[in-house]
C-alpha cells in the first residue's frame, strides 16, 4: 500500500492510501486512522463503510470519529464505496444511485459489472488480509459500521459472518434492499432478475433465515427524507421482533440524513463497538 496523505489527529494518525485490489481489478485508494496506541501495539480494527456517491474521504473529514477512536484505540478503516477506473462501468444514464460510488458491497453476477464490482469480497477478503501487512491492527478483533448504503452492507457482511466482527452498527441503513428502489435498482443490474439471488445481501431476509445474534446497534433520524421510500426502518424492527433477534433501534427526531447527524452520534457508536471488542477479547 502506498501511502498518499499523512496528518496527525488526535496524536494520532489519519492516513490515505492507494492500492492495487485484487479483487476489483481496479486501483483503489482508502482511509485509516491509527489511534496514539497504535505506536505501541496492533489495536482493534472498525471498519467504515460509506454511503451512495460518497469516497474514502467524507467520513475522515466530516463525522469527527477520530477523537474517539484515539480515546478507545481502535484503528477505522474507510474504503472507497465502489472500483474506480476508466474500464470500470457506470450507469449508463449517468445516475448517482448505479455504478460508479454505488457499489452496495456485494459481489455482482451479470455483465458488464461482476469483472469489478465485487465489494463483498474487497471488504470480507482482501482488506483483512492487507490491512495488517501494511499498519498496527489486529484483524482478529474487528467490528463494522457504516451509513444508508455502507450501513446495509456493514449489516449484510455482519450477519454473513458473525464470527469475525464482534458487533456491527449503522446510521439510517438500507434495511430492506430487495423492497426499495435504490436496492431494487442495484441488485437488477448486478444480480439479475431472480430475487431470489437478492435475499442474500437483504438483512430483514437474513435475519428471517436465523442468522446468529451479534450486538446490533441503529440510529435512524425522524426527519431523513429517505425514511419512508427507501430506508423503512420498520421492517428491521419487524424482522427483530418476529425472530427473537435483539437489536437496539433508536430513533431521533429532527435529525436528517446528513453527516451531521453521524457526527452527533459517532462517539456512541466507536464506544459500542469498544466495549463489544473488548469483551469479545477478554
């Protein structure tokens, strides 16, 4: 990994990166801050994943997560959302919500998409693997979050392997991707037509099928403007309720959709998944 920026923070350091991915067959850059006890021993790794048309950058700059990171010590890492690239395709159309910053962290399955957009695999695979070659974390204590789109896939990649991250939170996540139309539009273009295919990266589906109990953390805004069409937090919470998975669900009222509302509530977040990596080493 070559490094790209370096800016003490917190006395730590936030860190860019750039990379060959494997996996994508694309160039890829990323985000990580190294806490101050980094300097001294391989610390706990959280995992950022971001949201439609966002890149490595906006969560560094903008959620203000890294005074708590230093306060925990754990490392955050945050991946661009999609492959980039001169071959890499984008929506035909030329929309925000398909394609290039669309990436929705699955693996796809039709042309012209599944040679690169493999981002299930970028995160669950080839960053585990990288990550601790080039800093100071240890990948076998690890937890995920992220936010609408980032916030789907840190819940779908949680629940496909809660052995690996010791919990799992989001900011207003797409909870039910196969019932929306930004998941409707994504998984027809990368998945093809057979919903049945598309359960697999849903996490009202996943939590239907039984997936195991992992400490579970959401915080929706009242206000966000895709609550009702494209978020429906309501079925997270059916789902929850009608199969014994415990999860808590909080609701703010006059909060957006916004790094705004991240940057109110990031600091619980970071100690959640603290105590939950923590508890999981002792």
């Amino acid at each position: 990994m070559e490094i790209i920026t370096e800016n003490r923070c917190f006395e730590g350091r936030q860190l860019r990166f750039r990379h060959r991915a494997e996996t994508l067959d694309c160039d890829m850059h990323g985000a990580i801050y190294l806490p101050p006890q980094a300097a001294r021993e391989p610390v706990p790794l959280l995992y950022w994943l971001s949201g439609l048309t966002c890149t490595d950058e906006n969560f560094v700059q903008k959620a203000g997560a890294q005074r708590y990171a230093a306060e925990h010590g754990v490392a955050i890492v945050a991946p661009d959302t999609s492959p980039r690239g001169d071959d890499v395709p984008d929506d035909p159309e030329g929309s925000w919500d398909l394609g290039l910053g669309a990436g929705f962290y699955l693996n796809a399955s039709q042309d012209p998409w599944q040679r690169h957009y493999r981002m299930y695999d970028y995160i669950t695979d080839e960053l585990p693997e990288l990550l601790p070659e080039a800093f100071p974390v240890d990948p076998e204590r690890s937890s995920i979050f992220g936010h609408s789109m980032g916030g789907h896939g840190a819940l779908v990649i949680a629940l496909h392997n809660p052995a690996r991250y010791a919990s799992v939170s989001a900011f207003a996540p797409i909870v039910a991707p196969t019932r929306c139309p930004w998941g409707e539009k994504a998984f027809s273009h990368y998945l093809g037509p057979d919903r049945e295919a598309w359960k697999a990266y849903d996490s009202c589906e996943l939590i239907a099928a039984g997936a195991p109990q992992l400490p579970m953390l959401i915080d929706q805004g009242e206000a966000d403007n895709f609550l009702e069409s494209q978020l429906k937090t309501e079925l997270l919470e059916q789902a929850c309720q009608e199969n014994s998975y415990e999860a808590t669900i909080r609701r703010h009222p006059g909060y957006d959709h916004s790094y705004y509302f991240i940057a109110s509530f990031v600091g619980s977040h970071i100690g959640f998944h603290a105590r939950a990596l923590e508890q999981a080493a002792g």
